[in-house]
C-alpha cells in the first residue's frame, strides 16, 4: 500500500472513530461506513468524509443516513429486479421462468453483503415479497359464501386459495434451485436464516415463514429416493476423506491413520450424498462391525489393528453406529439420519445375512450441564417443600465427597462436587469414583428417561434415537474417559438398540404417546434406587425422579444392574 493510500486509510478510520463517539449515531449507523470502507480510494471522497466527520453530528448523522438509504436502494432494486410477480391463477403454468441471469445476480448480490446487512435484507425479502394477504382474505370470504354450492366450485375455490397462499419468493428460490450451485446456495441461504432467528437478530415473524417455506423445499429436493448412499474407503477421493474428517462431530479424528483405520477393516463409513452438491457428504454414519454390542468407546476409536487386517465374518455379530454427523447445518430438520440408519442396516444385512445386533452407542450431550444447573449456587440448600438438593445424593455418598474434597457438609460439599464435575478430578481417584458411580449411573438414568421438553426427551440424541423407533437399552459406566466425554456426560455413554421388528411400532408410540421404550434386559427387576423419603415436593427434582423411577425397566430403574463397567 502506497503511502498516500495508507495514510487515506488511516484518516478514514481516525474519522470513523471520531464519528462514532457522537452520541446522536447508533452503532446500526456506524456500520455502513465500516463495511463500505474497504472500497473508498479516492482522495476527494476521504476528505469529504473527514469534512463532515470534524463538522457537527447532526451533519454526521444525515450523510449516514444517506448511506443506509443508498444501501436500502440497492437491496430494493435487486428485490423488484429478481422477485417476480406471482403470475395469476389462470397463467400459473404458462408463465415463462424469469431469465437465469437474475437469479445469478440475486445470489451474487447476497453474497456480497455483511452479516448484519443480511439480516436486513432478509427481512425485506420475506416481509415485503411473501403472501398477498389481501388476496387471501378476499378468497377466504369467497371460500365462506360458497358453501351452498356444487362441489367443484368449492373446490376451485379451494385451490386458488391454496395458491394464493404461496410466498411470491417460493418461484424465486425455485429458479435458483434449477441452475448450478443454486442448490447449495439455498441450503447455505436458510443456514444464516436458521443463524439469524435461533441468535434472535431478528424476531421477524416473516423470516419464520421464509425458514419455514424453505425447509419445505429443501426437504422434497432431499428426499431420500433423490439420495445416493455412498460407502466411504480409503480408496474414496481425497477430499471426500477429507470433509469426512472435517466434518466428523462426535469423535474427532486425531490424523491420516485415524481416519485409515476408521474406513478399515471391522468399520464401516456411509454417506448420503446429492447430484446438486457433488463431493459433499451431507449426514455422515460410523459404523464399528463387532462380536457384541460395545460398552466404551475407546475400543472403537483407539483400536490399534492394523488397517490391512482380513475381516473375519464370523466374529462380526453386531453393528455398532458410534457417530454419526449432519454436515448441513441448512439441512436441519430435513429427515436424513433416519433414512441413512435404516439403508446401511440393509446393506450390512446384504453383506452379513447372520448379523442380528444393532445398537448405537452414543454420547450424552449435556447431562453434566444439566447436573451442575441441579446443583447450581442459584439453588438453596433446602428446596422447596423442605426438598434439599443434596438429596440427590445419600448421606455415604455425601459423607465420601466431603471427606476426599476435605469440605464440610452442606454448601461447602455441593460446592466441591460442582467443582469436582466441572473439572473431571474426580475421576482421578479411585476412591471418589467408586462413591459416585452408584449416584451418577442413577441420575444419568433420569435425565434421559424423566426430563422432557414438550413430552419428548430433553436430551438431543435420545430424541433422535427414540424418534428412529430404538430402545433405550444400556448405561455404560466409564465409557468415554476422553476430556470431552467426562465434560459432557461424566464419562456415560449409552446404546439404543435398534430391534427392527419393533422400531415401527416404537417410533408411533415415542411421537404420538410420548412414551420411551426401555429395555428390561436386566437379571433382577428389583429397583436399586435410592429411597429419598424427604424430597416430598411434586416440583422437585427428586421428586420425580422417585415417582418416574417406579416405572422405568429394571436397566434404567437400577442404572447398573443391567449395565457394564469398561
């Protein structure tokens, strides 16, 4: 960079700064100069910036207005060029598609704008291109006084009013669809609109409708008889091992040996794929091929068999699915991980027609989070209805935190188990982690089983799993010793065991009842459960886990009857 040009630059930036301490200009209004900076070069322009930025903020504040107008000029130029009419209900399939060239430069335009500048536009988009709101009222008036007549007009009627009640924009995102790269754009589109809403950058009841009409579209092009399944090996293309890497959530890959020995011998990798992204795995499944179902992780991930190994059949019982990744977050409520479970059970059972296990084994995403808020400082000692939180544990095991933390009881000890949980120490010793066990396996089981949302589990992969028709069917003890397994779920780890005969029946009841199907696999029906004769609030944690216990199968009632220690 030329002096003079740095020396523009910096008296740009020296004028921003002085701007924005005006107390009349919001940061909204400070923006535009920011984004727009980088493209300024000339000296007349940076002196008139530097002109009205000495002058007063008055002056400031109306050549920053003119900046957001021109900016909202633009955007609403761009709109009326590429959004076209809807067409009327009589032309509907004769009208002749937009030229592809104003798609190119919608996307083009997009593309070039800052985040916050998207979400203005977004919002102009959906708000002001949507429903024609006067038309559908007009035909539901219509719709209403022609009640009395013949059949077919009601029905007429009844069409135009389901067509009127397309968003004007739904024909422009399906022109962009039909030329290359649209596809992608769109799922990349409605990533920031699902980025925009969930932050609450905008609370735009529109751009609720436009996710809505966009997921809509997405899921009949993802469909999955428009998918191809895809099984990943080393011999794949090297960018596809790649993104398969990148892409991997749940258990990251360390190296080129790991993802070898992922995609080797008694491993399994699936990919759904699309024609419109091609070398984009969209929902990715790991699948370890074993004798029985696997109580921990590090003997899936940290196998040290040699990648050149000769798979023998008859040791390979059971599929264990222990990752499995939605690579799109545009995709997201788009049913695929469903699908890709269901097709490489066929084709495992295609290449092992003797195999008859299937059963995931997955992490538990926030149990620890959820116990430290059970035992958080915002909680009193004593509960309500004279419920206290340390009843969650008993007196032992109370009594064991207290004098390996060298606390008191009370406070003080539930201060040191949070802080014993939010490190991991605990387990490192023997002695502490022998105490909670018992404790953890127990509240573990509740917070899968007994803490809902809406009437359905709480917790993110239980939901998934449940939804797929699984049983919930084992806790494993010390199944993921990784830092991230003992920050997320204190080291548990779960199986939900997919039996096919029962997976139909188990999804209706989950989604239409609400009901969790647990497994009974344990010896011993008897419930191991603590008696917290205390806890007698129907609110309180405690509480119910007490009530919901009673009517957990034994594996989940006990926590550790029916489970394996590693």
């Amino acid at each position: 960079m030329s002096v003079a040009a740095h020396t523009q630059v910096t008296g740009l930036f020296l004028c921003r700064s002085r701007l924005s301490k005006c107390a009349m200009i919001s940061l909204y209004l400070v923006r535009p100069l920011r984004s727009c900076s980088s493209v300024w070069r000339h000296r007349a322009l940076s002196e008139l910036v530097c002109k009205f930025a000495v002058g007063n903020c008055q002056t400031s504040r109306l050549w920053f207005s003119t900046i957001s107008h021109g900016l909202v000029r633009n955007m609403d130029e761009i709109l009326r060029k590429t959004v076209a009419p809807l067409p009327s209900y009589e032309t509907r399939d004769k009208f002749p598609p937009p030229p592809e060239s104003h798609s190119v430069e919608f996307m083009n335009f997009y593309r070039s704008l800052e985040p916050e500048q998207r979400v203005e536009f977004l919002e102009r988009l959906s708000e002001e291109y949507g429903v024609d709101h006067k038309s559908v009222s007009e035909l539901a008036a219509k719709l209403l006084e022609t009640q009395l007549r013949d059949v077919a007009t009601i029905l007429q009627v009844e069409d135009r009013l389901r067509y009127s009640l397309t968003p004007r924009y739904r024909q422009l995102l399906s022109h962009i669809s039909r030329i290359g790269g649209g596809v992608k754009f769109l799922v990349d589109f409605r990533a920031d609109v699902i980025q925009i809403t969930s932050s609450k950058a905008s609370d735009s009841p529109h751009l609720r409708d436009l996710n809505g009409a966009l997921k809509g579209l997405l899921s009949e092009w993802f469909s999955v008889g428009l998918l191809k399944l895809e099984r990943i090996t080393w011999q794949s293309p090297c960018a596809l091992l790649q993104k398969i890497s990148q892409y991997e959530a749940v258990h990251p890959v360390r190296n080129w040996m790991d993802i070898q020995r992922r995609v080797g011998p008694y491993r399994r990798c699936y990919a759904f794929t699309h024609a419109s992204m091609p070398g984009e795995p969209l929902v990715v499944l790991h699948v370890a091929l074993t004798e029985e179902i696997s109580n921990n992780i590090q003997s899936i991930v940290r196998d040290l068999a040699t990648v050149d190994a000769e798979e023998d059949a008859s040791k390979i019982h059971a599929a264990i699915f222990y990752s499995i990744s939605s690579t799109q977050p545009g995709l997201q409520g788009v049913e695929l991980g469903n699908y890709l479970i269901k097709r490489v059970v066929r084709e495992l059972q295609s290449e092992f027609p003797h195999m008859s296990q299937f059963s995931s084994l997955s992490p538990i995403p926030g149990f620890t989070s959820w116990l430290q808020g059970t035992l958080g400082p915002s909680r009193k000692v004593e509960g309500r209805g004279g419920a206290g939180v340390t009843e969650l544990l008993s007196e032992c095991e109370w009594r064991e935190v207290e004098e390996v933390a060298g606390v008191g009881p009370g406070p003080p000890a539930m201060e040191a188990l949070r802080r014993l949980l939010a490190t991991g120490d605990w387990s490192r010793s023997e002695r502490l982690t022998r105490a909670l066990e018992p404790a953890l396996m127990r509240l573990c089981a509740w917070y899968l089983y007994g803490e809902k949302r809406r009437g359905y589990a709480i917790n993110p992969v239980a939901n998934f799993h449940l939804q797929n028709g699984a049983t919930m069917w084992r806790l494993n003890w010390q199944a993921d010793a990784s830092p991230r397994g003992l920050a997320n779920s204190c080291g548990i780890m779960v199986n939900y065991r997919y039996f096919l005969s029962e997976t139909a029946a188990n999804s209706a009841t989950y989604l239409q009842n609400k009901t969790v199907s647990a497994s009974d696999q344990a010896a011993s029906s008897q419930s191991k459960t603590r008696d917290f004769n205390c806890c007698q609030s129907p609110t309180h944690p405690v509480y119910r886990m007490k009530q919901t216990m009673h009517h957990i199968p034994s594996t989940f009632a006990s926590s550790f009857a029916g489970c394996q220690r590693r």
